[in-house]
C-alpha cells in the first residue's frame, strides 16, 4: 500500500434539496500530482471545501484523515495549521497592497506587537525566488499580470509551510505560456515534496502533468486512474466524465453557404487614457451572416478591448479612427444599450462580475437584457417572463431546480448558459463570444458549442474569442489572429493550424 497523505472516506454534504456529495472516497499519495476531475456540479469544489474547513466538521458525514490521523477542521486557519492550503480560480489577492503585503497577509511576521516589515520583505523575497517571479515585492499586486499573480498566491501558500497544495481551475485565466510555465513550478513543488491536488477542466493539462486522477460524476466518486502505472488519454476521462463515449468534442455541423456581411470594422484604432497608450491599431475583420469567426492571440493581444470598444465602449476607450459597419449602414454606439438596439450583443468573460447579477435569480437574468418586449402598458408582463425563462432554461438545458434558483447558486457552466440566454433574449444579430467555456466542463462545452452550431444555422453571426487554440480551431469558420492590439494574420478553417496560428501570435 501507499503512502497516502490524506484518506477521505465516505463523505456525504447536502445542501437544502441537493446532495453535493454521496459517500465519496479519496486518497492522495504522499509527494504526487492529484487530479480531480468531473462535469460542473460533480462535487470538486465541494469536496475540497469539506478538506479545507470552508464547510466545518458537523456540516457534512465521514472522516477526514490527514498523515494518519482524523481531522475535525472547524474553520479555513484550522486546515492551514495543518499545512493544507486552498487557491480558489478568484485569486484572493488585494490588488492595492504590495505583493509582500499580500504573502503575509493573515499571517503576518510580528516583533513585539507591531508587523516586522523588514522581516516580511527578506522572507517575501525567498518566496518569489521559490515561485520563480521576478518582481520587486513592494510592487503593488494590481500592477503585476495575471499569471504573475497566481505565482503570488503560491508563495502565499508557502509562506505558511504548505505540505499539501489544493489549486482550483489555477490556468483557467492564464494563458498559453503562463499556464506551462504554472504547471512547470507544480512540477517542482512536487519534487521539493509538496503534495498537490489540481482541479481542472482543461485535460491537455490534466494529462500532461498528473500522476493520478480522480473523476467525480454526480457527487460519488467514478474512478481513480493511475497515470503512473500507463497514459491516461483525454476519451478515456471523458467518458468516465459524461457516462458517456464522445467521438467529437467539436460537434459537426451541415456546410452552408455564408450570407451577407453582418458587421464590419474598418482601421479600428483605440485609445486608452488609463494605460495612457494606444491599444489598437487599424483593425479590419468582418463576420458574414451565419458564420463563426474566430478570434486568436494571445494575453494582452487586445482582443477584449477589441469587443468592448465596438460594444457601446463600456470601458471609456478613446475611439481615435476607424469604422463600424452593420448590415451595410455605418453606426457609431455612445453606450452598451444602443449597440443592442442595432443587434449587436457581447457575452463577456467575465460572467460573475459583469455578465450576471449573482443574488437574482434566473428569470431575472434571462430577461433583463431586452425587457421592454416585456412591457405591457406601464408595467412587465411577469406571465410572459416566466414563460420566456422557462422556454430558454428548457431550450438550452439550465440545469436548475426551477427559474427562482439564484445564478450564484448555480454551476459555472449553468452560469454561460443563463448568460447565453440573457442575449439570445435580446435577438442580436451578432453574437460576441469572449471566452464562452472558461471554467466549464467537457459535457456542459459540448452543449455550448451545439447551441453556437444552431444560431448560425438560423443566421446569426458569431465572433468568438478564446484562449483555447484548439476550440478556436474546431469551432470556427475563419479566424483572425492578432498580436499587439493589431490583425497579424486570417486563415480559413481548412488551412488552419496550431503552429500557423501561434506564429501570428507573436509577431509583433
């Protein structure tokens, strides 16, 4: 048998009318990679809750063992005592605080009964020379890029003596080269003896660098694969996943032929008087009516700006040249709601701090974009509302015990969905997608992707931004790469590849 560092055995945790965990089992060997892996709403999150203290002992049924011994976790300090530290997706930093700040925040270093700041910068320093950061830690946390700031959260972790690291979704943000270089330093946290759990939906990554994982479906433990012993391929975690065999994550759709141009951007030069720098430069890209148009690069290429600053410009960027087009007729959007007048609708990235109010419920949400097709007389039709949440929870499969249920409340990829139907509501013409299944399982990205397949069939356009190489690449019609705030290449589908794209990435 092996040496395992932490056993949980048969825990169950219910919430009112959901059991988020069934008498689920899981063992971590001391010193390995661990992956947990499962659709949205398995259980990951929860489960590692339970480890942590987040839900204390009494909330939930069965035991915690820890280096051998039986764990009653009453509180988050109680698990750190322990060694066990937790990374949450929403990096917990405090942007205006200095990275040293930051490190010891909760824990800090005290001479007497004052904080020894001297101390704090010395000890912050070996942290981010373990990490591998590069940064003077009296910069301030904001100022440092988002890759940047997870190598912060590490060192946070080591500054209170992890033994047993749980990371949820750490390269969901990151791009291409920051993740590698995320999953390079688990690589040697492993090898200075630290034991890493990693919740991910990304399984490239997953199959890359665990040495064991675990699939939870449903709240119950599926499976744990040992990669060690043979290669674990991304079917086969699938399957145990879904419940099911999936032949195409890229769903297939019926070649048609592309209408008129929907939307067209002419030399699009941008702005910003926060960065004090201009952050876009003659952009030209078009979508015709009923295709998918990819849009490529890397972090910081300008691809966000890109779509807000079409989209009534809710960033107050500094339009400096250039030219919108919609259906052939020149438009100008002074604000978000003009734009969804002309047809045009973004989906941000951000759906928890822009894309959904989180303490309202589904109904709520799906309608707010276009309520005035609500209106009768002076007040909402509330009839018809429910009948249109309800016709989109059906639809496109929210998972929910009924349109009451709070968004926050729900699954990240539950969350896309509600944001999905919040713009379908609204009818565009032309569908921004800005990282649509970020955060998102296997299963709940297939339905996504089948939903983009059946709104172009039906004519919309679609421009959709993703980190993913490999979503942009079975998903999209053209694609257009940028780098630098600036189009550095188009391709079509059939000629497109990964190295094609990456070297327009990083041209400059």
């Amino acid at each position: 048998m092996g040496d395992y560092i932490l056993e949980m055995k048969q825990i169950t945790k219910e919430f009112p009318g959901v059991k988020a965990l069934d008498n689920v089992n899981f063992k971590v060997k001391r010193g390995e990679i661990h992956c947990l892996v499962g659709e949205n709403g398995a259980g990951k999150s929860t489960l590692m809750k339970v480890l942590s203290g987040v839900y204390p002992h009494g909330t939930y049924s069965g035991d915690i063992v820890y280096n051998g011994e039986v764990q009653n976790f009453k509180k988050i300090a109680d698990s750190e005592e322990k060694g066990i530290v937790i990374i949450y997706q929403e990096l917990a930093l405090i942007p205006e605080l200095s990275i040293y700040e930051n490190i010891f925040f909760g824990h800090e270093i005290l001479k007497g009964k004052s904080i020894d700041w001297n101390e704090t910068i010395v000890r912050s320093t070996e942290m981010l020379k373990k990490v591998g950061l590069k940064a003077d830690p009296s910069m301030k946390v904001k100022d440092l890029g988002v890759g940047n700031q997870q190598l912060v959260e590490i060192a946070k972790a080591l500054s209170k003596n992890v033994k047993l690291l749980i990371l949820d979704e750490p390269t969901a943000s990151l791009n291409e080269d920051d993740s590698q270089n995320l999953l390079q330093l688990l690589r040697e946290l492993k090898a200075q003896g630290v034991t890493c759990i990693m919740i991910s939906h990304k399984l490239r990554e997953i199959t890359a660098i665990a040495d064991t994982i675990t699939v939870l479906r449903d709240g119950a433990t599926i499976c744990s694969l040992d990669a060690q012993k043979r290669k674990i391929e991304e079917p086969e975690i699938i399957k145990y996943m879904v419940g099911r065999e999936m032949d195409n994550i890229y769903p297939k759709r019926e070649k048609h032929e592309f209408g008129d141009v929907a939307m067209e951007v002419k030399d699009w030069t941008v702005f910003d008087p926060v960065k004090n720098r201009e952050i876009l430069h003659n952009v030209n890209i078009n979508v015709r009516k009923g295709e998918i148009v990819g849009l490529q690069g890397l972090m910081g290429a300008g691809r966000t700006e890109l779509a807000m600053s079409l989209f009534g410009n809710p960033s107050g960027y500094k339009i400096t040249g250039g030219e919108l087009h919609m259906n052939g007729k020149k438009v100008h959007f002074k604000h978000p709601k003009e734009a969804i007048k002309e047809g045009l609708a973004y989906v941000t990235e951000d759906r928890k701090g822009n894309g959904l109010i989180l303490i309202q419920d589904i109904r709520y949400n799906t309608t707010i974009a276009n309520l005035e097709a609500l209106i009768n007389g002076f007040s909402i039709n509330e009839n018809e509302e429910i009948n249109v949440a309800n016709g989109y929870k059906k639809s496109i499969n929210i998972k929910a015990p009924s349109i009451a249920q709070k968004v926050g409340n729900l699954s990240g990829g539950n969350q896309q969905k509600v944001q999905l139907a919040k713009w379908m509501f609204a009818e565009p013409k032309v569908l921004i997608l800005d990282e649509p299944t970020r955060g998102i399982d296997v299963g709940a990205k297939y339905e996504i992707y089948s939903l983009m397949n059946k709104l172009v069939d039906k004519g919309m356009s679609i421009i959709m931004i993703s980190s993913e190489l490999p979503e942009v690449l079975g998903m999209s019609d053209r694609l257009y790469v940028m780098s630098e705030g600036t189009i550095t290449g188009e391709l079509l589908a059939e000629e497109a590849t990964e190295e094609k794209v990456m070297a327009m990435a990083v041209k400059s």
